[in-house]
C-alpha cells in the first residue's frame, strides 16, 4: 500500500506541474502608461519652445523621435495580448488529470511487477546460487513428463542431469522411461546400469550388473558397460578377471581414447599390465590375424621397441611400455632385465628417474 500512496504523490505532482501554468492568465504587461508619458513629452517641448530654451530645429527633430515611439506603442496597446482560452486550458486540465494516470498505469502493469514481494537487503548482498538455474531447468521439464510422460526425448534429456546432480533414484526412473518410449540400445542399458550403482553408493548391484552385461550382449565394444563389469569383478574380489576385461578394453582401443587413463588405472589398481599400445593401422591388420601370428606381430613390435631404446635410452615413457609388454607377455625376466637398463639409461638424470620409478610401482615390480 505505501508503494501505491508513493506513486500517487508523484502523480499529483506531474499534474500539478501540467496545471500551473495554466492557472495563470495572460494579462498585458503595458496598461497605456507608456503612451501617457510620450504625450506629456510633446507637451513639454512645445513649452520649452515657447521658452525659448530649444531652437525650432531641435524642437522638430525631438518630435518626430516622440511621435514615432508614441505610434508604436499605441500599437502595442491596441494588439490583443496572447491569453489562453478557457475552453483549451479546461481540456488541458481534464487530460492531465484523467489521462496521465491511465498512461501511467497502462505503461506500468505490463512492464512493471506490482505482484513481486519485497527483496530484502540481506538478500541481495548473499551470493547467487549457481545450481539455481539448471534447477528451474530441471524443474520444468518434469512440469512437461508430468503432463506428457510419453515424450521418450524429454526422457532421454533430463535422465543424464538427474544423474549429474547427484538424484540417482530418480535418474534410474528417467532412463528406465528412455528405454521404454526410446526403445533398447547399449548405451541406454549402459547409462541405467550406472545410475543404479551410482544409487548404491558406487557399488555395483547384481541389478546394475545385469543392466550392464544388457549392454554388452547389444554391442561387445560398450565402454562403459564393460568397465563397470571389470569394477564389479574387482568388488566381488574377482581381480583376475577384472584384470583381463580391462586389459581387453585397452587392446581393442585407440591410442588416443579419452578413457584410456582411467581403465590403465584401474588394470594396474587390481595388480594387471596393459598391453603395448598398438596403432590404429596395426590395430586393423592385427583384426584378421590367427592368435599365433598376432602374438608374433606382437612379439616383433616388443623387439622393435628394445632395439629403439638401446639407441636412445632417454624415453622413460617407451621403457615403461617395454617392462609392460614382456610382463603382458609373462617374461618378467625380460621385464626386470627392461627394468636395469632403463635405470642405467637414466641413471644421469634425476627427473626421469624419478618418473621411471614412479611409473614402475604401479607393474608389481620393485620401485
């Protein structure tokens, strides 16, 4: 209310600045006193001529000047001033006080927010909150499944940011609709497999499990599907067999896979070593190779390899590779042989040395 009584004041007084002028009639400034003193002018000077105390020429000459502002104020005077019709200054007024406050109003309820409460100052002073965004988001694209629950893509859609804030259960429920209005694929089955073990704490459950080896029997290349069943082999205490389907995933995947690393990690958390990287040429020969010639192909890379890092012994990474690939082989005499050498090539610098250990205390071999 006192927001109202506030524009109300400052409507009367826009008004009140429309009408003042107004009020104030025209009236002439001259009331003719201006001819009276030019009359009594010619007046004296025909007495000081009587006088004697100014010439006949001087006389003359003052009268013209006289007679001619007499002339022209007598013209002013009979000129109507400029004065205001009461009919158009009655118009102004009615407009001013009916008009401007509809303009007013009508301007102010489409653009204005006469419903918004206040904003206190401790509220604007506090940081915003980021998430909020994305929460409104969130908030009314379920306002849309609520009334449209078969839309498979807005599914498909709020699924992922469920799961990226953290709302497991209800991402579970968003893919399992994906699924249902989307139709089966890998990487659905894979996605619900994760938000299930993601709602148990990251523990694979045998029902995200069974979602993953879903994905798996849809396509046998599904990253994720196949690495959370290594995670699952490793919590069960299975670290063999997570051993082999990660280092499966690392034989099959390009050298610049982003989910390389992390599959490397854990092969080497559960105690395994990852296969030398091969190239993507190599990788498409090596497809319709018999396992005798691939492990040949294998074998001569490995030797290619040795032979390259007794010429130039100051690649830590390539030693690495080396100790990995006759471990993957099962020659850990090789690999300890690989071992000393790498240490005697770096031996004279202390930075690759150190890196060299470090990369070795992840093969099971003394660091």
């Amino acid at each position: 209310m006192t927001l109202w009584s506030v524009f109300a004041l400052m409507t009367a007084a826009a008004i009140f600045a429309v009408l003042w002028p107004l009020s104030r009639s025209g009236q002439p400034q001259n009331d003719g006193s201006e001819t009276a003193v030019y009359k009594d002018q010619l007046s004296e000077i025909d007495r000081d001529v009587a006088t004697g105390l100014i010439g006949a020429s001087e006389a003359g000459a003052a009268r013209v000047e006289i007679s001619r502002r007499l002339l022209a104020a007598a013209d002013h005077q009979r000129d109507p001033p400029i004065a205001s019709s009461l009919k158009l200054r009655r118009s102004v007024a009615v407009l001013a006080l009916v008009g401007l406050p509809i303009v007013a109003v009508a301007l102010y309820l489409p653009l204005g927010s006469p419903r918004l409460g206040d904003f206190p100052l401790a509220e604007r002073t506090r940081a915003p909150n980021v998430a909020q965004p994305l929460d409104n988001l969130v908030a009314q694209v379920e306002a849309h499944l609520e009334k449209n629950p078969t839309d498979g893509r807005g599914w498909s859609v709020l699924a992922p940011v469920l799961a990226r804030l953290g709302r497991y259960d209800d991402a579970v429920r968003a893919f399992r609709n994906s699924i249902t209005y989307n139709g089966d694929s890998a990487d659905r089955r894979a996605d619900l497999g994760e938000a299930l073990a993601g709602a148990a704490g990251g523990v694979v459950t045998s029902e995200a499990k069974a979602e993953f080896e879903r994905a798996v029997a849809l396509n046998a290349d599904e990253v994720k599907a196949s690495y959370f069943l290594g995670l699952a082999a490793e919590q069960d205490g299975r670290s063999a067999e997570a051993a082999s389907i990660w280092r499966a995933m690392l034989a099959k995947a390009p050298a610049d896979a982003p989910w390389r690393p992390l599959v490397q990690a854990a092969l080497a958390r559960v105690g395994g070593a990852a296969a030398p990287t091969l190239s993507d040429d190599a990788m498409a020969a090596a497809k319709g190779m018999s396992e005798t010639d691939r492990g040949a192909m294998i074998r001569g890379m490995v030797e290619r390899l040795a032979s390259r890092l007794k010429q130039n012994g100051d690649d830590v990474e390539g030693w690495l590779r080396l100790v990995r690939a006759y471990m993957v082989m099962g020659d850990r005499d090789k690999a300890r042989s690989a071992l000393v050498d790498a240490r005697q090539a770096v031996a004279n610098d202390a930075e690759r040395l150190r890196q060299l250990n470090e990369g070795l205390k992840n093969l099971g071999l003394d660091g």
